[in-house]
C-alpha cells in the first residue's frame, strides 16, 4: 500500500525521505536498494537529502476510516503521490505494529491536548499524556514528535492543531 509523504511543511523541508532511511535495519542496505537518492536528483534536480546525521523517523500518523493499514501489509515509500512526479523512495517493506493514537483537545484543560497510544483494537492504553506534569509531558511529546520525523513537538502540534482519531504505521521494531 502506498504511504505518501510531504517534502515541505509550511513551506519548510521536512526530509522525510532521509530521515526514513535513516530509521532502517542494515540488513536492508543492499546494492539493489542503493541509489534512491541519485534517481531523485536526477529527476527533479534537487536534494530532498539532509545528507547529514538525522534523527529517524520511524513511523507515520495517519487516519485509517475504512482500517485499510494492517500488520504485514507492504508499505510503497512516495512523494508526489497521484501525479506524474511520483517517486518511490524506498525498497518496498512491510508494516511491523499498528498502534491506535488519539489526539485530544476538546477534553483538555491546557493549550496541550490529552494524547493516549494503545494496543490496535483494544483499549489498553500505552502512553497517555496529560499536560499536567509539564515537564514529562513534553520530554515525552518529543519523543513522539521526534519519531514522526517533526524537528520539534511544537511543529507536531502546529501540524496536529486539532483533535485526530488514527494509527501509528510502523516499520521499525520500534513501539510506544
């Protein structure tokens, strides 16, 4: 299935695409699986590459209505999705865990919203941050931030300024 992702972000770089390679198992850099960044620039003639150490992004929030994203499922890395420019970024690589995420405003008494991780399908609740220990709130909000690819958990919250029911996509073994 496909997953595509934004080169900018208010007019910002968000290079996803390295920060996604960057958060990949050795055992997937092969002499098949090089070369993505050089097919890019010979495409479109820039660097959406950092090409510096980055911190990487090792899952995607998403919504999910119709429950489409599914353990095992075979993830398609692309930008500019659903035009002629789209590319594929990335060896194909299968979803690893899928973990509920919502994001809640309404109900907060903060400029913070209540998130809360749980297992996929039940109500077991992972992570639940409630703005009311502020300093473990953020440490730990930055670490979400951090692992979606946003340079800060002020950009995760500009970006998700509003309340959101979805998944955590993950690729990595990483989990909350």
């Amino acid at each position: 299935m496909t997953l595509a992702f934004r080169t900018h972000i208010d007019g910002k770089p968000t290079y996803f695409m390295d920060k996604i390679w960057h958060s990949f198992p050795k055992e997937i850099f092969t002499d098949d699986n090089f070369g993505y960044d050089m097919k890019h620039f010979k495409i479109f003639g820039n660097m959406m590459w950092q090409l510096t150490e980055n911190r990487p992004k090792k899952h995607t929030i998403r919504e999910d209505k119709k429950n489409r994203w599914k353990v095992g499922n075979n993830i398609h890395f692309v930008i500019n999705n659903r035009t002629k420019k789209r590319f594929q970024f990335a060896p194909v690589i299968p979803v690893t865990c899928i973990q509920q995420i919502n994001i809640d405003y309404k109900n907060s008494n903060n400029t913070y919203p209540i998130i809360t991780i749980s297992i996929e399908g039940t109500d077991v609740s992972i992570l639940h941050l409630t703005p009311s220990d502020h300093f473990d709130y953020l440490t730990k909000l930055s670490e979400l931030a951090s692992n979606d690819g946003f340079d800060s958990w002020q950009d995760f919250l500009k970006y998700f300024d509003k309340d959101f029911q979805g998944k955590i996509i993950h690729w990595t073994d990483f989990k909350y």
